[in-house]
C-alpha cells in the first residue's frame, strides 16, 4: 500500500501551520460534516485512530463489563481489544469464506444470553451483508457496530456502507485508501450518541465542545472520566482533500484488481475477492485465496514474489489464535472458514500510483511460479 498525497495536502497542512490553529479546531468540524454527508449519515465524530472511535462506540452504546459482543475472529486484533477495553467478552464467529465477512448464520451461532452488541466487519472493503444481521439484532435487542475501517467508498445495496448500523466505525491509516496519516470517524444517527463521543473524546471538558475563537471561554467542567482521543487540525486538512479523491481512487484500484483478476484467471487454484451479489468493494485489500490445487503454497508464494521485488503479505489472521486471547471464547460457533483463510490468503500490492510495469511484474512473478513448480 502507498497513500496518494499530493500538492493539494501540502499546501492544505501550509494553511493550518499558518493558521497558528493545530490541535481540534475548524478543519476537524469541516472534515466531520464533509465526511457525514459523503457517508449519507447525520453525525461524524473524528478521533485519533479508528480503535479509538470503536473504544468510544462501545461506551456510548452502553457496553461494559459481564457484557458479551459477538466479533468476527478474521479480523485486525483492534476489534477485540475494544471490547476488551471496556471490560466486556469478545466472542468470536466465523466468516463467510466467499467474503470474508460475518453473516446472519455465523453470528447466530455466537449468541448467548449475555450478548449486547455485535461487531461487524467490511473485511478489506468488501460490504457486510447487513440487513440479515440487523434483522437478527433487533429481534434479540442487540446493539450493531460496523467496523468499516477499511471500507470508505464501499457501498452496500447502492449506498455508503456504515448506514445501516447503529454507530460505524472509520480508520484513515495509512494503509487505508482514505488516509490522514493516522486518525479515525464515528458515525451514527443518534444526536445522544453523537454528542457523548465528542465530549469523551476530549476528557468529557466541556471547553472540548465549545468554539476555541471565543475571547473568554467558559469555566472548565469535566462531567464524567473521559479520555484523549482528538483529531488534529493538520490531520483533517489532509482528510478533506484526501475525500474529494475518494471516487477516483476506489475506480482506480476496482481497474487494478480487474488486470489482476483477468490475467491471472487461467491460473488453477487462485481465487481473487470479488464484489458480493449485494454490494460494491473498493478493494482497499486485494486478497488472494491460494488453493490446494495451487502448484505452490501460499508461504512459497509470498518467497517467490519477494524474490521478483513484490511485497505482498499474508491476508488476515485469525484473533481467536494469538496468545492475547488464547482463551478461544466462541460460543458454539467453530470458526473452520476464519482459520481457512487465515492459512491461505495472501494480499497484492494495490494502490493508486501503481503502473503498469510493476502491475505486469506481478502478474509474471506469479505466473512464473505457477509453471516452475507445477513442472
């Protein structure tokens, strides 16, 4: 992954560093209302990292401890810290292997009398399956979070995933394909939601919520124990020109990945991620499942292609295996597809600059290991 960054960010952080404005200030709020109306949400929230914003759903949703909250266990370890953070259990659910996402069915089977809220993931970009899922919630009283972390420029039924959900969650790090070097959103339609997040996010002071222009400020009051978690103007000044560029850079990775799919289709044994039935992906990760009937594993793979001057990287791991929760709490759910994916997929460098040379010496890295090991 390479951001795209231009002259436009340059001359965008020139203006704040000249503005003498660089903590939260004006270009945060810009960049909120810009990023909610992009989103086709009420509220948007920015933090200083996308795990923040989940750590800050999670309260605001009321989770806490002896709670229970359903998460995928292919997905970054973030999710399960948050809940972890606010005292709750995370209980992990397998994926739908075609997607990599959780599903109606998977999360189902990780229910208990305890569960309070379910994680959902837009794993490398690709859209959840939402409506199903929410069906599910509602009927159980179960709060949704979407992790749409990965997923700015996705849509889900022809609009901007997150919608559906009760509070979404956004990372703009720079292996994201909307980036502010690091930094988060929270976005919800709830205004109660909405406004605890703003106030957590700056230790609950009210001074957090008030114009930092105002000659004599209010006296300080803290209303409750809140934490760090704020944007910096020179962050949002560069997530306001990187969101301009959304539509362009989603359309230029769709056409990366379609070289990659259409080249390499004559391949036995590769299965490259494709866009659901229900929905759109903007292949902020291009992963590759490399089957059995593959002439190499996925381990010789990722050696071969290093070996040609690709960097690739294996695909998501599975949390429920890192000694952080070696506990394995899954319910009755078994995870056989996380743990499938887990060993066998790999991601392709994918990002806006990528020319067609370095497209093609991928293309024949593979290729090449495909016919020397398969003779």
């Amino acid at each position: 992954m390479k951001p795209w960054l231009g002259q436009e960010e340059t001359e965008a952080l020139a203006d704040v560093v000249r503005s003498g404005c660089l903590t939260q200030g004006r270009k945060v709020r810009e960049f909120e209302s810009t990023f909610a109306a992009a989103q086709g949400v009420r509220f948007a929230v920015a933090t200083s990292s996308c795990t923040t914003a989940l750590h800050l759903a999670l309260v605001v949703a009321g989770i806490g401890p002896g709670d229970e909250v359903v998460v995928p266990s292919l997905s970054a370890i973030a999710t399960a810290n948050a809940v972890t953070y606010v005292g709750a259990r995370p209980v992990f659910c397998d994926i739908d292997p075609a997607t990599g996402n959780v599903t109606a069915e998977t999360v189902h089977a990780a229910l208990t009398l305890d569960t309070r809220a379910v994680i959902v993931v837009d794993q490398a970009g690709v859209p959840v399956d939402l409506d199903s899922i929410r069906d599910l919630c509602n009927r159980h009283e179960i709060t949704v979070i979407e992790d749409a972390a990965c997923a700015a420029g996705s849509l889900y039924r022809g609009r901007p995933v997150g919608v559906g959900a009760d509070v979404a969650v956004w990372s703009f790090h720079p292996d994201h394909i909307l980036t502010t070097g690091e930094g988060g959103m929270l976005t919800t339609r709830r205004a109660d939601w909405a406004a605890r997040a703003r106030a957590l996010r700056g230790h609950s002071s009210n001074l957090a919520l008030v114009d930092k222009d105002l000659s004599v400020p209010p006296r300080e009051v803290c209303l409750e124990v809140g934490f760090d978690y704020q944007m910096t103007d020179l962050q949002a000044a560069i997530g306001i020109c990187q969101l301009r560029r959304l539509p362009e850079m989603v359309e230029r990775r769709r056409r990366i990945a379609g070289i990659y799919a259409g080249a390499l289709s004559g391949l036995k044994g590769l299965r490259f991620v494709t866009d659901p039935p229900y929905g759109t992906t903007n292949f902020q990760s291009l992963w590759v499942e490399v089957l059995p009937d593959f002439p190499a594993t996925r381990e010789a793979l990722l050696g071969e292609l290093a070996e040609a001057g690709v960097t690739a990287r294996r695909g998501p791991y599975a949390v429920h295996r890192q000694p952080a929760y070696r506990w394995r709490d899954t319910g009755n759910a078994r995870l056989q597809y996380s743990e499938r994916l887990s060993d066998r997929t790999l991601v392709l460098p994918v990002f806006h600059e990528l020319d067609t040379a370095s497209i093609n010496r991928v293309i024949n890295a593979i290729r090449n290991t495909a016919h020397r090991v398969g003779m």
